[in-house]
C-alpha cells in the first residue's frame, strides 16, 4: 500500500475544472515530484490534500485512511505536513519560536518543542538565526524555515510547494542537499518545482500535470521523453 | 392581513432608506476595502445638518439634500484624505479600530455641539398620511422613498454609465490593474469615501422628519449598515439594496409580530444566524 | 535591506535575565501599591485605585483574545453586562452572596463565551469584528427588554455586600478599602494570567493564529478549540469585572454594562495603547489612559488629590463642557495610535530602544 493515493481526484471552481480525474500515489521513502506549467492545478492538489478544499470527486488516501474532507490540522496530526508555495512566517514571532508552533503539535511540553525546534532548525541550517523576527528574513531562509517548521510536526509525508523559488544556486542547492538528506532519513516528499534540474536529481518519479489533468507519470528520464509532455512544455516540435 | 401588507409596506419604504446607508458603506469597502465603522455617524450628521437648516433657515429637509449631500461628500472625502487614507498599511483590525475611533469622535463632537438632548424635526407633514391601495402611508416615509428610489437610480446611472463611475467599479474589482490603466487609485477612493458619505448624509436628511436625533442615534445605523452590506455582499450595490430592503421589512415585520422594543434585537439576530450559515453573507462567496 | 521589522511580541523575546528582573520590579510594585491604603485612607485616591485596577483586569481579559490571539471582539461588554447581572440578580432574588456571585458571574460569562464563541470565532476580519458588536448589542436590547426579570432600563440598586465571615476573620466591605484589595488581587491574576498563557502551548498556538490563521491550520492547531479556549478565559475574566463594578457602583443598568463605548471600546483601547499581546501592554495602557479619563468625567477628584486648587475655573470648565470628553479623547486615540503608533506605548519605546542601541556601532565595511 502507497503511502499516498491520489484517485480520480477533481476540483471544480465555477465551470473549470482545477484538477481533473487526477490519479498517481505515492510510495514510502522515495521523493515525487509533481510538475506541470502554471496554472496546471499542482497547488490546488495540495490543497485538496491537506484539507484546505473538498474535492468535488475523487478521494485521497493516506496511511490507507480517506483524508478528503478532513480539516488541515487533523491531516497535519495524522502525519501530512505542507509548506506553501507564497511563504507564510509568523511574521512578529521569531524564527525559533515559529518552528516551535510546529512543534507543539509533535509534543505538549513547551521545553521539548524547544529542543525538537533548535533541531529542525540545524537540519535546514538556521541555527544562528534563531532569535530573529521571521518577518524580517530574507526570501531564502524564508524558504528553510517554512521547511523547518512543517518538518517539527513530525510528518511521514512532507508536501513541499515551490521551495525553489526565489532562491539563489548556493540557496538552491543548500535546501535539495536538505531534501535528500530528509529521504535518506526515512521522509516521503511530494515536490511541487519548476527548477527541472532540481526535479530530475532528485525525484524517483515524476508526475506531470496540465490543465488540471495527469499528463504522464513516470521515472525523470521516461518522463522527459513524453511527447505530449514536450508539447506542453515546448511547444509542439 | 392588513396589518401584514401595512407593515410589509412600512418595512419596504424604510428599506428603500437603508439601502442608502448600506449602498454607502459599501461602495467605500468595495474601492478601499476598509470596513467603515463610522458610517452611521455619517447619517447622523446629515440628520443634524438637515436639523440645522430647518430651524435656522427653515428649509425644508428634503431640499435641504441640495445642501446635505454635497455637504457630507466634501467632509467625507476630508476623512478621507487626512485620516482614512493614512492608514491604508495598517493592520485591517487596526484600520477598523481608527474608524471607530472617528464614529465616537464624531458622535461625541455632536455631543459638545449639540448636547444630547433629542431634537425633532416637524415639518406640516410630518405626521400626515396617505392611503394607497387601501394602505395607510406616512407621508414623510414615502417621500423618504421617493427619494431614495431616485438618488439609487441615479447612482446607478453614475457607475454604469459615466467614466468617474466605471473608473469606481474597476478600482473596486482590481486595484492594481486599475492603477495600470491609468486611474487615479486614491481619487477614486476620495470620491467613493465622498460618494459614501453623501449617500449617508442623505439618507439622515431623508429620515430626519420621523426619527428622534441625538448624537448616538449613527451606532444602530452603524450596525444596520453592516448589516445590510453582510447580507448582500461586501462590494456589491445591487446586493446592499435587496438587503436594505429586506433590512426594511424583516425589522418593520419584527416590530409588529414581536415586540416593537425588540425589532432590532430580531435584525441582529437574524444577522449573526445568517453569519453562521454563510460566513461571507447570502450572497458573498461561500468558503470551502 | 528590509524595512525595520514589526516588533516580535513572542514569548520567547526577553532574555532569562530581562525577564527575572521584570518580575522582581513587578512584585515589588504590587507590594507598594498594597501598602498604600495603609498610608493614605482618603477615599479618592482609594477609588482611583479600584478604577484602575479594573481597567487593568478588563484590558488584560482582553488581551488574552485580542492581543494574542489576534480576534479584535468589540463586544467584550457582553460579558462584562453578563457577570454584573448574574451576580447582581442571584443576590437581589436569591440572596447569594458575591462570594458566590462571582464565580456563578465568572461560569454564566464562560458559558455566554462558548456560545457568542461558536458564532463568532469562525468569521474573520471585519466579520468577526461585527458579530461581537452585534451579540454585545443583543444582549443589551434583550436585557432592556424583559423587564420583569431584570429590571430592565430602571437598573439594579444592588445592596451592600453582607459581611463575609472566613475562619479567623470577618470582612465586612464597606468603604474603599477592601474593594482596593480585591480588585488589586484580581489585576495582579489577570496579568499573571496573561503572563502564564503567553509562555504555555496554548499561547503558542494562539499567536500562530495572530500571525496566519491558515498557515497554523497547516500545522496542525485546532483553530476553534484553540480560539474558544481563549475566549472562555477571557469571558471568565471580564465577567468577573463585572460583578465586581456592579458589587462596587452599587447600581447597573443595561446601558451602562453592555455599552459598547463605555467598556467594549476602553477594554481594547487600554490594551491597543499598552501593547496588544505583550504582558505589560494592559498595565501600561491602563496607567496612561484611566488617569484622563477620570479627570475628565470628574475633575473635582484632581483637587481632592490637591492637583488642582480649590475653586480652580479648570474644574468649572471641565464640568461644564467636557464631562462627556473622555469619549471624544478615546475616539482621538484611537485614530492617533493606529496612525502613530499602533504597537502601542510598549512598542514605541522598543523603537526608541533600539535606534538608540543601533546608533553608536560603526557601519559595517562593504561586502
């Protein structure tokens, strides 16, 4: 059994179809990367996933549990987390204390969430920014403490929106050393990423998105080859 | 069942007033997206202005609109100017707290000025009616009616029709793009805070034949207004008129078959019922 | 290079030192302001304190949902009306004693709290500011309106308290003096109060809200029983103010403890004036704000304090044209502080600190 099971999941907004008969899982211990042009519905997936939409079809399956329609904060306690695509710090609170929200929703004890916290925030390299307001970061450690955080509450699945973004080649290739080192420890990851080189090093399978609908799905290299997928991208030959 | 019509009537002629004050309120959260806390005090000046220029000059209210209305437009767009529009960064709780702030500051000026004893306005007809269809009118009410029906119609005219207007719908549906195609962002909010007050304002010359005006008689027009605007759709006009309308009705309706000191409890309640159906109104967007 | 940041207002900003010494100064305010009815017993100054010591238990109350969990109620009367009613009627119709009063004030308000809570809690931004409005409204027309249970707008003349006999000791409240204590005890457990949420999980979680509703969500915070448990002690908090004020004014009528310029508005402008969210922003806002206000509504007290001399045309003036000024001065500080300064005193002061501190050190050489 997957650890994720996306099934004929679709999401309609007025007439359009954001996601469309969507189906692909996600098996345990290998990272997926989800790609797709703007506007191909990757985010609104996420959103479906994590509870902040109700698909209108389909049902995703987590563990083997049906998670469509749950709230995001009982999919984050049953082992979901997520960052997001536009970063969202807790602006007045510092970054230590940002990750400490996540998690206080590993642990009850305030202390213990500090420790879990100060560890996080090695594992994405902020220790030394630690007592800083988050409003006040840049847009790269933005990124690692978004990271950071989701990782404190303790997920099995982390779905990672764009992290990439923004991000300059010593940042970006600092969070993909982060990213494998989560998978080599035992972390599944779905990514959502334009940066393709990001994706195909560090994916073990791809599944592309257009208009709402799944393209193709495969390992990198088969998926590089599509031709509808060429075409989406590229243009037609 | 007469007793039903009358006050279904009473309720529509009323609503037609409110739909005003709702219409108001929320052009101003439609352009700048600010929840404007001291809208009724705005109709509160108009009550006394409209009060002033009856006692001093003898003029009666409803030409004294001639007055009123562009009166509170120049006031509102003042607010607007020196106050409002300053806090367009701030927090949106804090920019709700600053219109609050000017409401009590408002309504406790008038207080100085005026002090709080209860003016009346009572003009020959204020206590007259009319029979229509058999149904007894207050004649100052329909006036009221009369006259907001033609400043709504006019206002519509205005946004469907002139540049100013449409320049006000689309600054209320996207700013940003508004701002690329060359429309004076902060003029539009000036004239919709103006366009808002004056609205207010008449509709308080409107009302001032049959309500008692004291400095905190805006709070419960306050209230109303959001009222209104909730049910309708922040932003939307057409929605700020049914729901006056139906503001109207439900308190006249309310009066009568429960208890004429509780009409407004009933609104009130019926509104945060409302609320926690649709969170975004009946005819807001609703949330996943 | 960023702008300058809005200030960081969480629980883990002051250092273990900073935070030690705040509380030995706090402890040793407390122990002052506690030995003052011994020193002074003229009944002015003694009023003041209870005043103010409400105003800090209120805005404190207030603080827990507005300043930390960042929901703006406007409505908060609705409890403060609710505890003044509930204790006042449970004396006056079954002769219970405010002992007892108060915690029936303190349960009737918590229970007011889940419902106006469920309504309320899950609206955001103005929504939510409005429904508070409109439930603190509800309660005052329906207050006013069945009269038969409540008096309605002819109000309670509540009795005086009955002796209250412990083991050892009987305390009889008549005077200034034991209302001075107990009100400065329940200011002293509002601020503890806000002090112990701050720095407990609850707080965390409720400051996540503050800052981004959804991205707390996402990390697995229960939004509605996170809010609604604030909201409970914060209802519990400001009920009991009101039982106290009705224990204390000896009268309450529906539009004094459900009026919202007169305690939903002040609750949230002491806090906003302080510092929302912080633990000292209530005792701040109270101490600069109660002053003028009372000064206002009754100047004769400045020259009871010998502020003002005896027969002074200022009081004359006040009376005559500003008795129903501190209104118009909220009004304006409203508009003022959320221009200028809308992280309150505390906040500018921090500023102040800190450019002060950024000013001596050289710049940094070019990278």
């Amino acid at each position: 059994m997957a650890l994720l099971e996306i099934r004929h999941l679709s999401k309609f907004f007025g007439g359009l179809a954001a996601n469309a008969d969507v189906s692909f899982s996600v098996e345990r211990g290998t990272i997926v990367g989800l790609v797709g042009p703007n506007g191909a519905g990757k985010t609104t997936l996420f959103d479906c996933v994590t509870g902040f939409h109700r698909p209108d079809r389909g049902e995703v399956r987590f563990r083997g549990i049906r998670i469509n329609g749950l709230s995001p904060a009982r999919v984050c306690r049953l082992g979901l987390a997520r960052t997001w695509q536009k970063v969202r710090p807790l602006a007045r609170l510092s970054v230590l204390d940002n990750v400490v929200v996540g998690a206080l929703t590993r642990t009850r004890r305030v202390e213990a969430a500090r420790d879990l916290a100060r560890e996080e925030l090695r594992v994405v390299g902020l220790s030394d920014r630690a007592g800083v307001a988050a409003g006040t970061l840049p847009v790269g450690e933005r990124k690692k403490l978004e990271l950071a955080r989701a990782l404190a509450t303790g997920p099995e699945l982390l779905l990672v929106d764009e992290v990439l973004g923004g991000l300059n080649p010593t940042e970006s290739e600092e969070v993909v050393e982060v990213l494998l080192a989560l998978r080599a420890s035992g972390l599944t990851l779905l990514v959502i990423e334009h940066d393709m080189r990001a994706i195909m090093r560090i994916s073990d399978r791809v599944v592309v998105l257009d208009s709402g609908e799944k393209l193709a799905e495969g390992t990198p290299a088969e998926v590089v080859e599509d031709r509808e997928v060429v075409a989406a991208y590229l243009g037609e030959p | 069942m007469i007793l039903f019509l009358q006050s279904l009537l009473s309720g529509v002629l009323m609503g037609g007033v409110y739909a005003l004050v709702g219409i108001g309120l929320t052009l101003v959260f439609g352009v700048m997206r600010i929840v404007n806390f001291a809208h009724g005090e705005l109709v509160m000046l108009g009550m006394y202005l409209a009060w002033f220029l009856f006692t001093r000059l003898g003029w009666d209210p409803y030409l004294s609109l001639v007055v009123v209305a562009p009166a509170l437009f120049l006031w509102g767009a003042l607010l607007q100017a020196a106050v409002v529009g300053r806090a367009l960064h701030a927090l949106p709780e804090n920019q709700m707290l600053l219109t609050i702030g000017l409401g009590l500051a408002m309504s406790n000026a008038a207080m100085l000025a005026f002090t709080a004893d209860y003016r009346i306005l009572t003009t020959s007809y204020s206590s007259s009616g009319l029979q229509v269809l058999g149904l007894s009118v207050s004649e100052p009410m329909l006036a009221a009616f009369l006259v907001a029906v033609g400043v709504t119609a006019g206002l519509y005219l205005f946004l469907l029709r002139t540049d100013t207007g449409r320049a006000i719908r689309a600054t209320a549906q996207d700013r940003e793009a508004a701002q690329l195609m060359g429309i004076d962002v902060r003029r539009m909010s000036l004239v919709a805070f103006g366009l808002g007050a004056a609205l207010a304002g008449t509709a308080g010359a409107l009302v001032s034949p049959t309500y008692y005006i004291y400095p905190q008689v805006g709070g419960a027009f306050t209230l109303k207004a959001f009222v209104i605007v909730v049910l309708g759709g922040m932003g939307s006009v057409v929605g700020a008129t049914l729901g006056g309308l139906l503001v109207g009705v439900t308190e006249s309706l309310a009066a009568v078959y429960v208890a004429s000191d509780l009409k407004e409890l009933v609104v009130y309640s019926l509104f945060l019922l409302v609320l926690v159906a649709r969170p975004s109104g009946l005819l807001g967007k609703a949330r996943a | 290079m960023l702008a300058p940041p809005p200030l960081p207002a969480s629980a883990s900003a002051p250092r273990a030192g900073a935070r030690a010494a705040g509380t030995w100064l706090a402890a040793a305010a407390v122990a002052l302001l506690a030995l003052f009815p011994v020193l002074v017993a003229r009944p002015y100054p003694l009023h003041m304190g209870v005043v103010l010591f409400l105003a800090v238990l209120e805005a404190a109350a207030w603080n827990l949902v507005g300043g930390i969990a960042g929901q703006y109620s406007v409505g908060h009367a609705v409890y403060f009306g609710a505890g003044a009613y509930a204790a006042v009627m449970l004396l006056e119709r079954l002769g219970i004693a405010p002992w007892w009063g108060i915690w029936a004030a303190a349960l009737c308000a918590v229970l007011l709290g889940l419902v106006v809570g469920t309504i309320t809690l899950r609206l955001r931004g103005p929504y939510f500011v409005l429904a508070s409005i409109a439930a603190a409204e509800v309660a005052r027309l329906a207050v006013l309106h069945f009269r038969a249970f409540t008096h309605g707008a002819q109000g309670f003349v509540v009795a005086e308290p009955p002796v209250l006999r412990l083991p050892g000791l009987s305390l009889t409240f008549d005077g200034k003096r034991p209302f001075y204590y107990l009100t400065l005890a329940l200011a002293v457990l509002a601020v503890a109060v806000n002090r112990a949420v701050l720095r407990s999980r609850l707080g965390y979680q409720l400051l996540a809200v503050r800052e981004d509703q959804d991205a707390a969500h996402s990390l697995g915070i229960r939004l509605s029983l996170v809010k609604n448990q604030a909201l409970a002690i914060s209802a519990a908090l400001t009920g009991v103010a009101g039982a106290v004020f009705a224990g204390y004014s000896r009268f309450i009528d529906p539009d004094t403890v459900f009026s919202l310029t007169d305690v939903s508005v002040p609750m949230v402008l002491y806090c906003l004036a302080g510092g929302a969210g912080t633990v000292e922003g209530p005792v701040v806002g109270a101490l600069l704000l109660v002053p003028v206000s009372e000064a206002l509504r009754n100047p004769r007290g400045l020259v009871s304090l010998g502020l003002l001399p005896a027969g002074s045309g200022v009081v004359g003036f006040v009376e005559r044209h500003l008795s129903q000024a501190h209104q118009l001065v909220y009004g304006l500080l409203l508009v003022l502080i959320v221009l200028f300064a809308p992280e309150g005193v505390a906040g500018l002061l921090r500023r102040l600190l800190r450019r002060s501190r950024a000013r001596p050190r050289p710049a940094p050489p070019p990278a």
